[in-house]
C-alpha cells in the first residue's frame, strides 16, 4: 500500500509516510512494484551490502500498551528512520519493507529484505531495490526468490519532487505517473517490467494462491484497482467507480479482495478530487474499508467511520479485516489498528499508541502480526517496523 499514511498503506504505493506523519497539527500518516525489462540491466548499486542497524538498542521485554490484548511479545526490528509496509515471504520466515533515512543516505523510500530474528537477536537486511529513484509496495513472489515492487527509477535516478503543501495548502499524496512494477531477484536485479501503460501503477500484491498480482492504476483516467496474472498477463480492471482505490490485499483463500477507498460525493468533492488527481495528487483524509470477490462482484462496504481507513488486511480467518484508522480523533491524529467483520459488525480498537500505529499484516499462519509504529522512538519522528505474537 503507498503501500502510504505508507508512505506511501504505503502505503499507498505513492504515499510519503514521512510527510504524512509530520504533517501540521494532524500528524496524517502515509500509505500506498516493480521491475524493468531484462534489456535495461538494471542492477543493485556497487555499495549493495548487508545493512544493520546502526544503533541496536538493547531488548525491551513488553513493548505493548496493557490494553493491547491481542499483542504477545513484541518486539523492535529496525532503528532508525522512516520503515514501512512490512510483508511477510510465503514462508513466513523473511520480510521486505520500505525505508527511507536520510542519516543512511537514503533520501526516499528504498526495499529491503531480510530473515526474522531468532530470540534477541538484531535483525540484519540489505537494500534489494536499485538505490535509483523512489520505490514502494514490494510484495515476495511465491517462489520466495522474487519480489515485486513500484520504482519510478526509469525516469530518473533521483528521488521525484514531493508536493508543497505551503503552496497547495492541503494535506495531499503524490500519484507519480513514473510508478511502474517490476519484478527482481534478492540481489537487486530486475528480471521483468510487468505494467507499461502511461500514469501510476503501484501498490502490488499477491494471492496466496500464486497465481494473481493486485495493483492500483490510473491507466483509464482515475485511480482503480486491477488485476492480473503472476507473469503480467491478461490485466482486468476490478473497479470503476469514481474516487482513489487503492491498497488492496486478497483474503487468506485468495477468493475476496479488501481495499481502501475514497468517494466523492458532492460536486465540490468531484471538482477538487478531479483537480487534484489532475496534477498527480490526491487527498487521503477521508477514505472507507471495502470488500468484494476477487471477479470484482459483490462489493459491499465495510466501515463507515469517516475520517481516513486505510491499510487494511484479511485476518487469518477470512472473516475479519485489521486496518489503520484515526476516526476517534478530531484532529485526524494519533492512528490505532483496529479490527472489524467483513459484515461491518463487531468493530475492535487493537492498539492504543498516542501517536501511529498501521500497515498491519498477519504472518502466512496467522500466528504473528507485523506493523509500523512511532512507539518507542523517544519522542522524534522515527517509524519502526514491530513484530509480536497474535493472541485470540
């Protein structure tokens, strides 16, 4: 999810979390794949080396909040920086995540990946992206050798312009039309360009099955969630009403789809969302959880908060959705996860952190749950990618 909020859901794909989360007196956070063709021959940077973290702070035995009764043993993975939209490998034993920290040299969002600790252990990973222009959204294929991600290297090395929002003078998200997805190896290299089309397409991920990508596009003029087979071909669009869809994630059986999304409804809500998404911007402070099967039919949607829902992810039982939200908050601020029925019923508070907890996501076995928190971080901007055990 920029993947928004990630950065980009992350993100949201094209969602700068470190924006978000700093963002005035709302503190918004962010949200919202992948790879070039063989001919360009991209490769990982000659500096491509196994990164720790450069100051591993000694282990905290409980870092969970009392009323946080789904959360068993957490504990920190990475230092430092802005580190978002954790995925698990098919495996369950290997994460990717997005980081940026300017103090590492990274300016924008790069990928990383690396195997999950084994009891105190700090957690090592290395940069698996280019180091070339902004990255989100990666997602490990099936065979647990491949990932997918969004790069917008092939315009340009460097990191694109974020929006100034002292000029726009709202709380917007960049939709780069350089977003395009690849798939590349654990070393870095791009072995395949899977979208090609004009405008942003980003914010991948994979069914359990294997077989099937998600992905956000804004190929028909607005921002819609399609989808496709594992190698890139036969691409449906799933939705098409007007509004941002995006972030989505298949059920544990791969037969439903969950996914955020925003609605304008007045004509003023339609004129600014279509200024806006004009200039390859979008303003995610009013977005709502939705379902449907994986053929796009049987939409139905699930919350109705108001405010920003978004991250959102299939429990292990298929039943339930965790997501990311800030509607208790007048201010738009903190952000808690919380979990809620596909039905609608049964909504859940998880976490209780006083400033942003999101893009949550459940291990393969349902026996662990990963996210990105600004817990622990001693008072600055960091976010940190946590892990704990699920309790029911």
């Amino acid at each position: 999810m920029p993947s928004y909020f990630r950065t980009y859901d992350t993100s949201f794909a094209a969602i700068d979390f470190r924006i978000m989360k700093k963002s005035s007196a709302s503190f918004l956070p962010l949200i919202l794949a992948l790879c070039c063709s063989i001919a360009s021959k991209a490769q990982a940077p000659k500096d491509f080396v196994l990164r720790t973290p450069e100051n591993v702070h000694p282990p905290v035995k409980d870092m969970s909040y009392p009323d946080e009764k789904h959360f068993k043993n957490m504990r920190q993975l990475t230092f430092g920086g802005d580190n978002a939209e954790a995925y698990f490998a098919p495996d369950g034993k290997s994460i990717t995540f997005q980081r940026t920290n300017p103090k590492e040299g990274l300016n924008c969002d790069q990928i990383f990946f690396g195997p999950l600790p084994h009891g105190n252990e700090p957690m090592h990973y290395k940069m698996v992206s280019t180091g070339r222009g902004r990255t989100t959204c990666a997602y490990i294929m099936p065979d647990g050798k491949h990932f997918l991600y969004a790069s917008t290297h092939k315009a340009a090395d460097t990191c694109p312009p974020v929006p100034d929002r002292k000029v726009i003078k709202k709380y917007v998200w960049p939709i780069y039309d350089s977003y395009d997805i690849f798939v590349a190896d654990m070393r870095g290299t791009i072995k395949k360009q899977l979208t090609n089309t004009p405008g942003y397409d980003a914010e991948a991920t994979v069914s359990p099955k294997g077989d099937k990508i998600l992905f956000t596009s804004m190929r028909n003029g607005d921002l819609d969630i399609y989808i496709m087979n594992i190698d890139g071909t036969n691409v449906r669009q799933l939705t098409n009403t007007l509004g941002y869809d995006g972030g989505a994630c298949f059920s544990p059986d791969g037969s439903k789809i969950v996914w955020r999304a925003s609605r304008p409804k007045t004509e003023a809500e339609i004129k600014e969302y279509k200024e806006l998404l004009s200039k390859g911007l979008v303003m995610p402070t009013q977005m709502e959880i939705f379902v449907a099967d994986t053929s796009g039919r049987n939409v139905q949607q699930v919350t109705h908060l108001g405010k920003a829902n978004w991250a959102p992810s299939f429990a292990p039982d298929g039943k339930r959705i965790i997501f990311a939200s800030d509607y208790e908050y007048e201010k738009g601020f903190p952000f808690n996860l919380y979990m809620i029925n596909v039905d609608g019923t049964g909504l859940e508070k998880l976490s209780h952190d006083g400033s942003f907890d999101a893009f949550p996501m459940f291990s393969p076995d349902g026996k662990k749950l990963i996210f990105s928190s600004n817990r622990n971080n001693g008072g600055g901007h960091d976010t940190n990618v946590f892990i704990c055990d699920w309790v029911e």
